[in-house]
C-alpha cells in the first residue's frame, strides 16, 4: 500500500498567518462536558487532523465552531482583514458561513434531483440569479474546478454521480462560497481507499493554495497520509498535539486511548468442515443495495471469511440472508451440509447462527428496554428466561449479571437502560448475546463501526476466540485494516456480486481496493 | 427562534408530574370561559367536585361512568404500547355490545354460572374479530390502521343501527329502536344497594391487573413491548412482529368489547345505538393521560368520569353548558401531549436572528 504524498508542512521558519482560532472552548450537555477548554489554532494552508474515538468531543466542537451549538465558555476568532482575529459571534451559522467557513459533513447535503452546478449555487444566488447570472458563476466555479483539480461532470444529477464524485460536489459548494477553513467531517468513511488517496491528493493542491483544513477522522492511517499536524482528542479534552512528521501509529493511538493498545493476534489454524455454503444465492431487492447476484460462498469451521466493499454494494442483502432476515430467489443456502428450507431468525437462531447486525441501535437492540431484557431477547422460551408463558425475572437477572461479568459490559446494572450504554458497551452486549450461545457460524456485520480502539480489540479478540473454538465466522467490514488483521481469506463483494478474493497470505490492500471499486476503475488508474 | 434540544435523560418523576401538571392547566385554561359566563371558580369547580365525589350517589355515578373508560382505556393502551394505533375502540365496543345481545337475550337459557361468562366471552369475541381485520391488513398489506379502524367505527354503528330496526328490534319496544332485554341470568349485578354502579367495575379492575400482568410478567408482553418500542430488533432477535401485533390486537379489540358488553349488561339491560356517547374514543385520551400504564388507566379513568359527572351536576345547578367537561378533557389530553414534549426537550430562546442551516 502507498499512502498519497505527504506535502510537506509549512515550514517552521516561516509562520503563516493565524486563519482560526478556538480558544478554551467548554460545552456541557447537563452534567456531560463534551468539550473541556478545548484550543486549537489553524494557520492558512495548513491541515490539521482533529482525531479522536466516538465520544471525544470532535463533533461538538465543529458545532461549536460553525454555530450549532453555543459554547458555555471560551471564543471562536477567524482572520478577517489584513489578518486581525475577530471574535465570531456564537450560535449563528449564517456569520461562519460569511466568515468563510466551509464544512462537509458526512452525510452529505446535496439535492439529488439538481445538476451539480446547481447545487454549487443553490443558496447562495438569488432564484433570479439561478437563470440570469449564470455564465459569471460559471466561471467562477470553472476556476475552482482548474485550481483544485475536482473534477467531475456538474451537468448531470447529483443522483447519477457516484459516492466519490458527490463529495467533490460538496467541497466545490464549500469553495464556491469563499471557504477559506474547509472542515471535512471523516470525509473518507463512505469512498474506497483509491478515492481516499485521490481526496489526499486534493486536500494536498487545496491546501497548497492556501486553505485551511479541518480533517477529522479516527482512522489512523489516513490522518499520517493527510495532515501537517494534529489535535487529538480524548474525553472531551486535548489528549495532544502531534506535528505528523513525527508522529508514529502506536503514539496516536495511545493518546486517543489514553493506555496503550496491544493488538490482536491471529494463530494459524487448519479450516475444518464446511458450515456455511451459498450455491448461486439470488436476492432480488428493492434496490442495489439490497440485492445480491448469483452469489456462491463457503465458510469453514476455524475460518473468518472477510467481506470487502464499499457500503451499500449488496452487504445489506448478504447479511439479511444469513440472518434469515430474506430467503433467496434462487439459488441454495447450505448449513452444515443441509439445504436450508425455513428463512426466519428464529429458525436460523435454533439452527445455531449467530447475527451481529451493522446497526446496533436499529437492529441489534430494544433501546428503551433494559439490559438484562436484551441479554435475554433471543432466548425468551428458554427454561431460564420463562416457564408457561410467564417470565422468570430471577432468570433473566441471574444471565444478565454473568454476562455483565464475563463480557465486561459497563453499565449501572441488569436493569439499566440500554440506550443508555455508549456504544462499545452496547456491542459487548450483543457479543455476550450472540457468542454465548456458542454459535456454529457467525455474522459480525460491522462489528468495530464507531468503536474506540480498546473496544474495537476486544471485539477482534472475542471473533478470534470463537474462531478457536471452531466456530465459522462471516465478517462483513469497509475497514481493510480489520480485514487484514482477522480475516483468513477475503470475498470482495461489488454491485452485488461476490468475488473470492483468495487467502489474506497472497493478498495486499491495493489489489483488493481495486476490486472493491469494481475492477473498471483499474484501468483509469493505471 | 426557539430551538429544540432532546434530553439526554427523562427522569421517571416526570412520567408522573406531567399528567397531574397538564390537568391543572386544563382547569386553569378551562376557568376562562367559566369567568367569560360571569361564575364564580370556587363555586363552580366546587360544585362539579361534589357532583362527582359529594355523597355515595355522586361517587357511584363517577365509578359508574369509569367503568367502561378504564376497558377502552385499557384497550388502547394495549394496542398503543405496541405501537398499533387503535381508534376503533368505538366499533369494537358496540361490536361487544352486540355479542352480547346476541347471547344473552334468551337465545340460550342457562344458569347464571354458565349463561354471564358465555355472554362476556362472545363480547369480548367479537370486539377481538373486530380488529383483527384491521390488523391482519397492516401485517399483510402495512395498510394504515388509524385509517381502516377509524372508518370502521362508522360502518359498525350503522350495522348495529340496522340490526336495531331489523332482527334484533324488540316487539315490545313501541316502536323504539331498541333490543329485546338481556334475561336475568345474564346480568351483572348492582355493587351497593340501589346504586348505579355495578360488578362490570369488578371485571374493568380484574382486566386492569390482567394487562399489567400481561405486559410486566409474560412473554407475550415482552414481545409486545419489544415490537412497540422497536420492530427491526424484534424482528432481528426472533419475534415474529405480524404475530405479536395480531396479538396485540386482539387483546386489544376485546378489552373494548368487553366495556361495550359491561354498559349492555351491567347499567342498561338492552342495546340502543346511543348506548356510548364516545366511551371508545375517550378511552384514547385516557390511555394517553395514564401514560399507557394499566394502574394510571384506572386513575385516569376515574378522573375524566369525575369532570364528566361533576360537570353535569354544576351545568344543572348554575346553568353553564355541561360541554365544559368536553373542553376540560380535551385539554387535558392537549396539555399532556405538550407536556410529553416539554418533558422530551430543553427549549432555548434563539433570538430573532438565530437562524438554522
């Protein structure tokens, strides 16, 4: 793998111009202090990566900054002319908008019926000036589009473009206003690591020309081939301040961590029986994402099969297949050499598959109900949990506090709300939900999404132990380090169609990157 | 602007201030248009307590009215938690009625043992088929159940309508549109004396325990809840939601019937099509009120029974319409739904300027 060229930061002679600055910035949601006297200063052309697990405060202080949010204490100043701060006046996001501050955020905020062009304009001139001034604006974005180097066609539907090219739309959008501080909110978590390296390469020329960038991530790989320096963040307070030239991926994450992190380590091991077996599996949905063609897979005890792709390439209808969520249209789903007849969750649970759904809060859990509810959910008729029809809550407690105990689930107790876990916990609990049954196979469906580095480990270390055990495990991941580090041999999956990628040993991640793009992107890259 | 922020935490002494808090405001707001007509509060509001609460006739006419409120009020609140919105509680509580007319007008003759349980089973039945109908279509077809339930309400009523002038009129009604009497092994009995109030109270409080038990300690209750509070999970971790919402609806359907079958055969003795003057819509806003717990329907009930009761008595001794009790409950039912809200969000003055993006 090669990361894109790093420019070299500016130099430390020459101190370019303050552009922005947060100063000692606090903000409480009742008794949680999400942002703890935060500063940050940003100079002109310069990148900096705002890193930190879910939860540090990253979010929080873009709101603060673009006005979403009011800071119970602490200023906002950006450069205005000939470069002296001025204070920004809080809670209004029309003044940073005016104040030249851009953000992408990761959804992103286009209108899919419009032409790119469009949607460059859209809000900024007026509904007359949508007709009349267009060959001024034209121009103008024209320039942008030259300096930059973001291509892409503005005079086809946002809707036909892919992921890729509508974030370049959105970064337009934020230059055509006269960005002069780009926030990117991690602007990577939806493209393929080719597209990743071509937005490095942007920010690089980007940042060549002058602007500021905001780069927040929690990827550590990208936040070394991206920034000058970073700010990263623990708890809602400055855990360090890194130049990345010097940095180093063990530093970082420690200091998101705050502890040091061993990673997990993978044992070579002899797949035994086939568990799993799909025989030209067809789901037809309702859309791309939800459809997969033709697919034939097999998973083996002591195997963890790793699923690549960019979301949103038919991993939704894979993942509702195995959990007996859809049946197919046609092919043959083989469990343990048998032809499966009954698609229900119930009937794949009983057969002994476990699920470890993408979404934890849309599938995975009840959210208003409590722990010791959940831990139970999947089990209901067993003896434990009830006897004729009426629940056993001395049952339910009992499992609950082993569970809390074995799985090191954080929270107030059995009876504790479950929406109330932050997200890490919540997966611990589906963990000690799914592998306590001791599954045959397993579904993780983007088991470590939004996990911090700690709870991603013990996630790792929990598959691996399954695997061990001689359990059969499909990961479905868009982290290719996860993929490298636990999977035994990878199936790319795009467009709904799955490829076996072959054993990880003859792997690398760039050649896996092109297949996740779907191979027709080689050539343009080559 | 104001803005909205969600709370993070809901504290559980708010499930209980809101509803008390909103039915203040309500009387408060409602003492408008009593100052308006020239009364005087005390008075007034004194008057509508003693007609509600003032001597045992008062209190048995309250518990009287409450009876069939705490069944569709229940019955809401069943179908609500699992998130299966059932505005037919009306058509399901004339259908009850109408099961047990069917049964408990001499077409079968049996000892009272035998004859009052058959008679609250085919009401019960019948309020239960009454909304699996419209169940089955939303399982199968996700057909908008406030829709067909609503619509329902009507078709039903004329149907009893029909049936009143038709098969079940009485011969000996001179004319009325009215059933031939439920016979005598077929009633409820009166509680105390020669009051109103009656032993359908007994199976309304029985059905209240039976729904906190249903939803606290079954499974049946756990799916319910799980599937109300959050279908994908459910359905993720097993529970069949078409099945559990069927359920749900049948209980449902027959906890309105079952009011439908305690005013025919506990208070009037006969079916008129005028027999509910909205139990079955009421009961919405008493679940709501109750915050859909079994125990608060009983209070709730008790209460709107009471501003119903109470306010008739006050219309007869100082001459203000008795719709007084219509708007008292129909804010408190507004000023419950604002309290959710205020108890969900922090509001936050944004200024004039303060824009979104």
């Amino acid at each position: 793998m090669s990361a894109a060229k790093r420019t070299s930061a500016p130099e430390a002679g020459i101190e370019l111009p303050v552009i922005l600055e947060l100063d000692n910035i606090t903000k409480r949601f009742g008794p949680v202090i999400a942002n703890d006297g935060i500063s940050l200063t940003l100079r002109r052309g310069e990148v900096v990566a705002l890193l930190g697990e879910n939860g540090s405060g990253k979010t929080t202080l873009m709101n603060v900054l673009f006005g979403h949010y009011v800071a119970e204490d602490g200023e906002v100043r950006v450069a205005g002319k000939n470069d002296n701060l001025v204070q920004l006046a809080p809670g209004s996001p029309q003044t940073a908008l005016e104040a030249g501050i851009g953000m992408v955020h990761q959804h992103f905020t286009l209108a899919e019926n419009l032409t790119g062009f469009e949607n460059i304009l859209l809000g900024v001139e007026s509904l007359f000036g949508l007709a009349r001034g267009r060959g001024a604006a034209r121009q103008k974005v024209q320039n942008i589009v030259r300096e930059s180097g973001l291509a892409v066609d503005l005079d086809i539907r946002v809707s036909s473009l892919t992921v890729g090219e509508k974030q370049r739309v959105e970064i337009l959008k934020a230059l055509y206003r006269d960005a002069r501080i780009l926030v990117l909110d991690e602007p990577t978590a939806v493209l393929t690591p080719q597209e990743s390296e071509g937005l490095f390469e942007i920010i690089a020329k980007l940042s060549a020309g002058g602007l500021a960038v905001i780069f927040i991530s929690h990827k550590l790989h990208e936040v070394l081939a991206a920034s000058h320096r970073m700010v990263i963040l623990r708890g809602g307070k400055v855990a360090g301040k890194l130049v990345t030239a010097d940095a180093d991926r063990t530093m970082i994450a420690e200091m998101m961590v705050g502890r040091s992190v061993p990673g997990s380590k993978r044992s070579a091991m002899a797949p035994g029986e086939i568990i799993l077996k799909f025989d030209g599996a067809h789901v037809d949905g309702v859309d791309a994402r939800r459809s997969l063609h033709n697919a034939s897979i097999e998973v083996r005890e002591h195997e963890i099969v790793g699923i690549a792709g960019v979301t949103g390439n038919g991993q939704a209808a894979l993942a509702a297949l195995i959990s007996g969520l859809v049946k197919p249209d046609k092919g043959s789903v083989q469990f343990l050499g048998e032809r499966v007849s009954k698609f229900t969750p119930k009937s794949f649970m009983d057969a002994g598959i476990g699920r470890i759904p993408e979404d934890r809060h849309h599938d995975g859990v009840v959210g208003a109900m409590s722990v010791a509810e959940n831990l139970a959910i999947e089990n209901l008729e067993d003896g434990r949990f009830s006897s004729n029809g009426m629940l056993r809550f001395a049952g339910f407690r009992e499992y609950a506090d082993a569970m809390i105990d074995t799985y090191d689930i954080r929270c107030s107790g059995p009876d504790a709300e479950t929406r109330l876990l932050s997200g890490g916990n919540m997966q611990k609990l589906i963990l000690a939900r799914v592998l306590d049954c001791e599954p045959k196979l397993i579904l993780a469906n983007q088991p470590t999404r939004g996990l911090d580095v700690g709870a991603q480990t013990d996630v790792h270390n929990r598959l691996l132990a399954a695997r061990e055990r001689g359990a059969a495990i499909v990961l479905i991941s868009e982290d290719l380090d996860e993929l490298f580090a636990l999977a035994d041999r990878i199936v790319v999956i795009h467009a709904g169609n799955l490829e076996d990628a072959g054993a990880i040993e003859n792997l690398d991640r760039t050649s896996v990157g092109l297949m996740m793009a779907g191979h027709q992107d080689e050539a343009r890259a080559s | 602007m104001i803005r909205m922020e969600p709370r993070t935490e809901i504290s559980r002494r708010m499930t209980i201030i809101a509803p008390v808090a909103a039915v203040l405001v309500a009387l408060a707001l409602a003492s408008i248009p009593l100052l308006a007509a020239g009364q005087n509060l005390f008075e007034a509001y004194g008057l509508m307590f003693k007609g509600a609460f003032g001597s045992a006739f008062a209190i048995s006419e309250t518990f009287t009215r409450a009876t069939p409120l705490i069944l569709t009020g229940l019955a809401a609140a069943v179908a609500f938690r699992a998130k299966f919105w059932n505005i037919g509680g009306e058509g399901q509580f004339y259908l009850g009625a109408l099961g047990a007319v069917v049964v408990g007008t001499g077409a079968i003759s049996a000892p009272v043992w035998i004859l009052l349980p058959l008679v609250l089973i085919a009401g019960a039945a019948a309020g239960a088929i009454g909304l699996i109908g419209p169940a089955y279509l939303k399982t199968r077809f996700n057909t908008d159940e406030v829709v067909t339930t609503l619509l329902l309400n009507f078709i039903i009523l004329l149907f009893v309508q029909m049936l009143l002038q038709g098969w079940l009129k009485d011969p000996m009604s001179l004319g009325w549109p009215q059933s031939s009497p439920i016979v005598d092994e077929a009633l409820l009995p009166p509680l105390v004396g020669r009051l109103r109030v009656h032993a359908g109270l007994l199976v309304a409080l029985g059905a209240a325990i039976g729904v906190y038990i249903l939803m606290r300690h079954t499974v049946l209750g756990f799916r319910l809840r799980a599937v109300g509070e959050n279908p994908h999970a459910a359905r993720h971790a097993g529970i069949s939601v078409s099945r559990t919402m069927l359920w749900a609806a049948a209980i449902s359907g027959a906890l309105a019937g079952l009011a439908g079958v305690s005013e025919v055969i506990g208070l009037k003795g006969y079916l008129t099509s005028d027999i509910s003057p909205g139990f079955g819509y009421a009961g919405i806003v008493v679940a709501m009120l109750a915050g859909l717990s079994p125990i608060g329907v009983v209070i709730s009930s008790v209460f709107i029974a009471a501003i119903f009761v109470g306010a008739d008595s006050m219309s007869r001794a100082i001459g203000v319409s008795n719709y007084i009790a219509d708007l008292v409950v129909a804010l408190s039912l507004l000023c419950v739904l604002v309290g959710g809200v205020a108890a969900r969000y922090r509001f936050r003055w944004m200024g004039l300027k303060g824009r979104e993006v």
